[in-house]
C-alpha cells in the first residue's frame, strides 16, 4: 500500500488492552518525571533564596524566588564582570572556533570520501573513527608537553586546536552520511553543463548540504562546550579558562554556594538544550557517530 | 550559416567558443586537496601525540623533572601491570561499566519500547528524556552531588519523608559506587532508548499485522519480531556506552573525586592521577596506552561476535 | 470455507475523508472473489476491514455465520498473504511456516504434517531451510502462500500479491494461485490494481473508485458491458475507445460519421458516449461505407496483433487491433469502421450505462 492514512481506525481490541495501555502510560510518566526532576530542581535551587537552598528537610514549594544567583554569574563581587562571566565568554570563542574549523576541515573531506574511490578508503575512515574512541588521558600527557613546547599551554588557540582535532573524526564521519544522501547525478549533470568538479560540489551539493552541516555543526558546538578534560589540563589561568573548569572550581572550598553553582550550571545547560532541541530530529545520527539513522 | 550567389563568403552565425573550463586540479588533486588539512590535523593532534606517549612510555620520563628521559624497556609496563593498586582500579572500573551499562540498557530499552507503543506525543516524550544527555557531565556531576548531599541533598530528604534515615550517598564507600552508577545512568539511559527506538519505529509494521492474524501472542511477537530486529542495533549502542564509560573521567571527578578514599577511583580516573599529581610521566604513558590496547581488543573481540550473529 | 457477506461497510476517518462508502459484498463459499480498483479506491482497506486489522465505522461484515466486527483479527479465522510478503525475518522458512501453528499451540508432530503438505503444495522443498533474505521475491511470496494455507482458515485475504514481482514471476504465481484455489476450493478475497489479475483469476469482479463499488460481475460481464465510464476506461488493455455518440434517425453515428449499430432500448438523448472495444474496430481505406476518415498516428506491431492509433475526424487517438496480416502505413490515410455487435451507450453526465 503506497499510501497511509494520517490516523489508522483502531483495531477491534479486548479491554484487557485498556488496563495495560494505563499501565503503560503510568509508568512512562513516572521515568520523565524521574528524568526531568532533577533538572527542574536545578532551576528551582537557582530562583531561591540562601535559607531556602539549605533548609533541611528541603522546600519543594513555597519559597520566594530571587535572581541574585544569576546576578552573581554575571556580575563579579567588585561590580565588574565576574570571573565566570569571562568563562562563559571564553567557552563561546573556543567552542565557536573549533566548530567553523572543524566544519572546514570536515565538509569538503567527507564530500570527497563519498564521491571518489580512493586507495584504502575504509582503512583511512576507520582510523579517522578509531582517533574518537582514543581515550583523551592517552593524548592529554603527549599534548601538554606539546603545547609547553608550542607555548600553547593556557591558551584559547590551544583548546581551539585540540577541540577540532576532535571534532573533524565525527563531522566526517556524519557528513559523509549526508553527502551520500545527495545523488552525484546532480553534479555530473553540472559538469556536463560545463562546470568543474570543483564547481559542481560549490553550487549544487554544497547548498543541498546546509541542513546536514547544520546538524554536525550543532553536535560539534555541543561537544566543544561541555569538553572537560583538555580544559581543565591544559589551562589554568582566570582568563583563559572555559566554563566547565570554572564551575567546577566552584565546589572546591569550604562551603559551597549552591544557589550560584545551580545558576551558572542552568546558564551553562540552556544553549545546548536550545541547539539541541533544534537538530531533535539528527540526535540518533548524532550520537551515534552517523551510524544509525533513522 | 547562408550560401547564396551575393555572400560567397560563409557567415559565421554559431554561438561563440566556450570559455576554458579546464580545471588546474584534476579529480585526484581535488580529492587530495580537500583530504590533507582533515588528516594533516589529525595526524598531528591524534596520531602523534599517540606515537609520542608510546615512546614515553618506555622511558622513566618525569615532566616536571629536569633529568632528561632514561630509556627503561618495559619496566614500566610491568610494574603497571602488577600493581595492587592498577589492579583495584580495573576492578572498581569493571564494576563501574558492567553496572552502569547493564542497567542503561534496560531502562533505555524499556522506555523506549514504553514509547513505541504510543501513538500520540512521541516527539514531545522523546525530546524530553533527552535532556539529561545534552548536559555536560560537568554539570550533571554537581547537580547529583547537591541532591545526594548528606545533609541538606532533597534525595535524603524524600527518604525522611517516607520514613527513612538519611544516606551519606557520596561519602560512604558502599554507597558511592551506587551513586556513581545511579548517576551515569540517569544521564546516558536516554542514548540507549534513542538508539533501541530507531531500531523499534523501523520494524515494519505488516510484520506484527500478520502476527495478530497468526494469533501470536505479545509475547512471542516480542521475541519473535521485536527482539530479533532490535537486537543488533543495541549491541551496537552497547559497545557505545561501554566504551565512554570505560574513558569516563568528568564525572567522578566532580562526583566523588575518586572517593571517599580510592573506593570509586576508576582507571580512567587513576591514570590521570598519576600523570598530573605524581607527574610519572612515562608510567602514566604506559598506562594509557595499555587502556588504548585493551579498549581496542575488547573492542575487535565484540565487532567480531556481532558479525558471527549477523551471519547466523 | 464459509461465504463472506459485507453490509453497508462504511469506514470514515476522523479527518474527514471517507475511504469506504456504505459497501455491500457478498463473496460465496469457495469463491475466488477480485476487489479491482486505482490505489486509493478503499480496496486495501475494505480487506483490512474483513481481516480485522481497522475497525469500520459502521456496517457488518459477517465471515461464514460469525458476525466478527468486535473480534480480534487472531479469531476470525482468516489467513492473509501480504503485499510485501510480511515473512518473519530470522525464522527459516520452515520456522515460517510453523508460526502459526505452533502458536496455536498445536502439536509438533501435527505441525510438521502440515507444513510438510503446504510445503509440497507449492514446491518449496528446497527452500525450506532458508531466511527470507536468501530467497527472491517470488519464492518469498510462495513461502507467504504457503504460511496462510497452514493454517487452514475459512478464508484467504489477499492483498495485492503479485505487485512487488517482476512479470515473469508475477505470471508464474498467477497460475498457481489459481491453481490452488480451484483444489483448494478456497474462497478467496483478492485486492489489486492490475486488471489483468484480476480478469484471469477472478470468477467475479468488483471495481471500486473512490470508496464505492462501481461494478460487480463476471469477468466478461464487466468486459463486455462495464457499467460506468470508469469502468470503461479501467478495464482492457489497450483501454476502450470512449466515442461521443448522438442518434440520428434511429440509428447510432459517432463523430465524421461512424456507423454503429443500435443497442436495443437506447434513450433518445443528446449527450451519450459509446464504449467501443479496439477489437470492434477495423481500419479499412478510406471512403469505406459507414466509415470515418482518420490518419495513421502509430502502429505498434505485437507479433500476434496490431494496434493502431488513428486520429479520426473528431476524435483523437482512437485505437484499433487488427490481425497482424494488416498492414497500414504511419501517416497513411485510412478509414475506421466498426464490426461486431452493438456497443454499451453510457449518459455524458451521469457516465452511466443506458443502453
């Protein structure tokens, strides 16, 4: 049957069905709201006051909401910029950079793995998908002693660097997907209209491209901005640091403020819930390297 | 073109010649082109630092030293691998991933099926369970470690409301690997059930059409249809999970920083301790690369058993 | 095996659109019943009615004595094959075959008897132990065949069988369908698109468009005399030509003055269309008596006939089979006559038969 109808007449049904579909949907609410819980607590411990982020037992309702957290993510205690603030700041140059790069670097490859045969095409793309699965401790040491040659260490261009080296393996391997996707009729029929190779990849497959770069680009943002481990190991100084390893400096002292750690970890979380909530529909893809698509 | 008595010369009326087109990079120089950047980077960020960490691993290298390296020979490797403390490591990190992945699985594939039985609402419940994921573990880390604080965690405080004691989740050994464990899997579950949907929503729907005339019951069209079609794709969600969390290091860092003590220090977490805090570089090179080589068999043995059941 | 009686099948959906209109069937015991119509017409989903598989809104559809509207599919005792064959994909063909059986909870010794007898009845022994991903179109088709004959229902739903086959296995299977069904004495209710399924399985035909049963007959009833202008048009192949007509004392012309026969009790009424099968037609030279002018257009040359394609004085690409001793030249001058008996008359408007 080539066509299917928008909502199917129900099948004839035994009300032993009508118990189980309860059930059902019983128990999916209760793992999103598992799911969903402690985030929504989260934003509830970054609008209370301080009394009311440690009262014992805990306030689930009833407290009065105060936007001096977020004050405090922004606003340094001397009234200028917060160190956070620049973290934040300095997280969107390096994440922003090392996706534009990767996105450079990684279209026009895997554009040209999914037109031409090449010698030892699978064993080039396997390597290129074994360097995702390295663990980052074993290039850590190697780099850092790197970058102290370089003079790289706690700097942007460094984690800019590091960041794209590994965000070109997945941007490949997605993009290829994509570009698999296009048929290279549309380019041999530009070239036969005159253009070259060349050309063809610039006026026609690179537009028909923009949704699948947009997708990669946005895992690759996310990615670069929650990255950890290269942050916290190959800078260090207020200016330099990204936002992860600020925010995890919060928790080192004495006593924590937990009203701001819950507000600089929402402010930190809206941009990837946003740009994620926006490629919902390349997640499976996404995550799984371009493996499973849907 | 006209040949008449009055023009005996030819008028020339064809379009005019094209322009130049050929190109100075032929396919191959093109395909060259667009490749090297991509692989030169990668050469240099992945591939080098990898061979460089190799040789180091051979050496007793300090990197806060000033002794240049002295060449040891495997006596590095040796002694990682008849350490007391690498082999505590490598059994809190088993107990770590086979936990963690096992119950993921699960979870994610139940809710998934949970999923694909409804009709309506699909993308709203996809798009919420996975939020967990798009979070950093960073963040996630200190979220769990403000809920599950002794004192004033909200989690001790729904337990005192049923009645209770409160639980010292992360300052316990018993219970922090339990944290650890509760926390990946909140967070990495939606993964598993993202992947085990695609694979549910791409069974054909004729299938379980003619298994209702053939009056199968839902269990045998679970095992029979439903599994069978499912199953590869988890394996291969699986292999994902395991090997992220056999490299996980964020999270127990800001979860438990190890602790208490050792107790959920995994050897993800250990090696890095031993680079950066103790600065052995040459040990620690070793044992990342011995991480590498066991991910990479394990890996290899894995891909292998799935091909077998593939040709089954 | 039970006759299946359909009453007033109605099924809407809740966006409005009406896919089965207040059918009435009536397929008997034993009967190899056609459901014939585009995609779209409610074929598809009138069967999927029967078998269970979506719920009409109202109507009854009985199976043999059973009422069986409130009965899930599992209980109604019918077997369906698929269009794309709906094999589970990890059972060998053997396993195939014993799902239902085994589900049913029959006995293992019982269940090898019949899959054994269903496997000789359509020759698939040495495929028995292959997956359906090892075995082509057609035999995934027979081993579907043979899934449903296991089972031994009351009756066979079939929908759409052969489409996914190339034409040598879709002719192939024809046969043996047929076959079977005649041994069998199988009442069968099949669902297609192809008219020339359903013309040589069929023993009764029921054309469908848009929901509504247009025609129910015979194979050659619904030839001979179709009962709509869309059935004119639907069944044959080359299709009818569809002739503007008027009557001019007492006897029947077609446009530039084609002579057709009168049919008895024709209406005297302005605007009629005469079906006139290509076989009816012959081109002759032009100028013949109670012939129309017309130019050769093409001639496509089938080795044991031609047709050809005339544009006539009036109407255009008329179609025209003639043996193949004929021999007319492309943009020859010709003439058009008809031969045989009188052609079915249909009202302009209301594109029903009159005459």
């Amino acid at each position: 049957m080539a066509r299917s109808l928008v909502v199917r007449a129900r099948p004839a049904r035994s009300s032993g069905g009508r118990v189980r579909r309860l059930v059902e949907v019983v128990l999916l609410a209760v793992l999103a709201a598992a799911m969903l819980f402690p985030v929504l607590w989260m934003l509830e411990t970054s609008v209370k006051e301080n009394r009311d982020v440690y009262a014992v037992p805990a306030k689930l309702v009833g407290f009065d909401i105060t936007l001096d957290h977020y004050r405090d993510v922004f606003v340094g205690p001397a009234g200028g910029a917060s160190d956070l603030s620049v973290a934040l700041l300095n997280s969107v140059v390096v994440a922003g950079a090392s996706t534009v790069l990767a996105t450079v670097l990684g279209v026009p490859a895997a554009w040209a793995y999914s037109r031409f045969t090449l010698r030892a095409k699978k064993d080039q793309l396997f390597f290129i998908l074994s360097t995702r699965f390295m663990p980052p401790v074993v290039v850590v040491i190697p780099i850092f002693l790197m970058y102290r040659q370089l003079g790289l260490i706690d700097t942007q261009l460094g984690l800019i660097l590091i960041y794209t080296a590994f965000n070109v393996p997945f941007t490949i391997w997605m993009m290829k997907g994509f570009v698999d996707q296009v048929p290279s009729e549309y380019e041999d029929a530009a070239m036969l209209d005159g253009h070259t190779r060349f050309q063809a990849f610039r006026r026609i497959t690179l537009p028909l491209l923009l949704p699948g770069i947009a997708a990669t680009a946005v895992f690759a943002l996310i990615f670069s901005w929650n990255e950890f481990v290269y942050a916290i190991f190959l800078t260090s100084s207020q200016e330099v640091r990204t936002a992860p390893p600020a925010i995890a400096g919060l928790i080192g002292g004495t006593t924590v403020d937990w009203g701001l750690v819950a507000a600089s970890a929402c402010v930190f979380a809206l941009p990837v819930l946003v740009f994620a909530y926006l490629v919902r529909k390349h997640l499976v893809a996404g995550v799984t390297l371009g493996a499973v698509r849907r | 073109m006209v040949l008449t008595n009055e023009h005996p010369v030819q008028e020339v009326t064809s379009t005019p010649p094209a322009p130049v087109r050929t190109s100075r990079l032929g396919d191959r120089g093109l395909a060259a082109v667009f490749i090297s950047p991509a692989m030169l980077l990668l050469l240099a960020m992945s591939v080098f630092p990898l061979l460089w960490a190799l040789s180091l691993s051979f050496t007793n290298y300090s990197a806060t030293g000033s002794a240049p390296a002295e060449f040891v020979g495997f006596a590095n490797y040796a002694e990682i691998l008849t350490s007391e403390a690498v082999r505590r490591r490598a059994l809190t990190t088993l107990v770590y991933v086979v936990g963690a992945v096992t119950l993921q699985t699960v979870l994610g594939f139940g809710i998934a099926y949970l999923i694909s039985r409804r009709t309506r609402g699909r993308g709203l419940l996809t798009t919420l369970f996975l939020v967990p994921m798009m979070l950093s573990p960073v963040v996630v880390g200190l979220f769990w470690r403000f809920m599950l604080d002794a004192q004033f965690g909200v989690v001790n405080s729904m337990l005192g409301s049923l009645g209770i004691e409160p639980v010292e989740w992360l300052t316990r050994q018993e219970t922090a690997m339990v944290s650890l464990i509760v926390v990946d899997t909140w967070q990495w579950t939606p993964f598993i059930m993202l992947i085990a949907l695609a694979g549910l929503t791409a069974v054909p729907r004729y299938l379980y059409e003619a298994a209702s005339i053939d009056r199968a019951s839902e269990w045998f069209r679970f095992r029979n249809i439903t599994l069978p079609l499912v199953w590869p794709l988890l394996l291969i969600a699986v292999m994902f999970r395991a090997i992220e969390a056999f490299r996980l290091f964020d999270l127990v860092y800001i979860l438990t920083n190890g602790g208490p003590g050792v107790s959920t220090e995994t050897l993800s977490f250990h090696v890095n301790k031993v680079a950066f805090l103790g600065f052995n570089t040459g040990t620690a090179s070793a044992y990342g690369i011995l991480m590498v080589v066991v991910v990479i068999v394990l890996a290899q043995i894995y891909l292998r058993y799935l091909n077998k059941l593939k040709e089954d | 095996m039970a006759g299946i009686e359909i009453t007033s099948l109605h099924m809407r959906y809740p966006d409005g659109t009406v896919a089965v209109d207040e059918v009435d069937l009536s397929v008997g015991d034993g009967e190899l019943f056609v459901m014939l119509g585009p995609s779209g017409c409610g074929k598809t989903t009138t069967l999927r009615a029967v078998a269970g598989l979506e719920r009409q809104t109202s109507g009854t559809i009985h199976i043999g004595d059973t009422l069986v509207d409130d009965l899930p599919p599992g209980e109604r005792d019918i077997a369906m094959v698929f269009q794309f064959y709906a094999l589970y994909p990890h059972l060998k063909a053997r396993d195939n075959l014993a799902f239902p059986l085994r589900a049913e909870g029959l006995p293992e010794p019982e269940v090898r008897r019949r899959v054994d007898e269903a496997a000789r009845m359509l020759q698939l022994g040495p495929l028995m132990d292959r997956r359906p991903q090892r075995l082509s179109g057609g035999e995934q088709q027979r081993v579907a065949l043979a899934r449903a004959l296991v089972r031994r229902p009351r009756a066979f739903l079939m929908d759409e069988p052969l489409t996914n086959l190339d034409a040598e296995q879709r002719a192939d299977m024809r046969s043996q369908i047929k076959h079977l069904q005649g041994e069998l004495g199988a009442t069968m209710v099949y669902v297609t698109h192809d008219q020339v399924e359903a013309m040589s399985l069929g023993h009764r035909i029921a054309v469908l468009n848009q929901g509504r049963v247009e025609q129910i007959g015979t194979p050659m009833e619904v030839y001979d005399r179709p009962a709509s202008l869309f059935c004119a048009a639907f069944i044959g192949s080359p299709p009818m030509n569809l002739l503007d007509v008027e009557v001019a004392d007492g006897s029947l012309r077609g446009q530039g003055g084609l002579a057709l026969p009168v049919p008895p009790g024709l209406p005297d009424r302005r605007a009629l269309v005469a079906g006139v099968r290509p076989e009816a037609l012959e081109v002759t030279a032009p100028g013949a008596d109670g012939a129309v002018r017309g130019r050769v257009v093409s001639a496509e040359v089938l080795g044991d006939e031609i047709i050809y394609v005339v544009d006539c004085d009036g109407q255009r690409d008329v179609r025209v089979r003639m043996a193949p001793t004929a021999r007319f030249a492309v943009e020859a001058p010709v003439g058009v006559r008809h031969v045989g008996g009188p052609p079915p008359v249909y009202d302009r408007d209301s594109e029903r038969l009159v005459a």
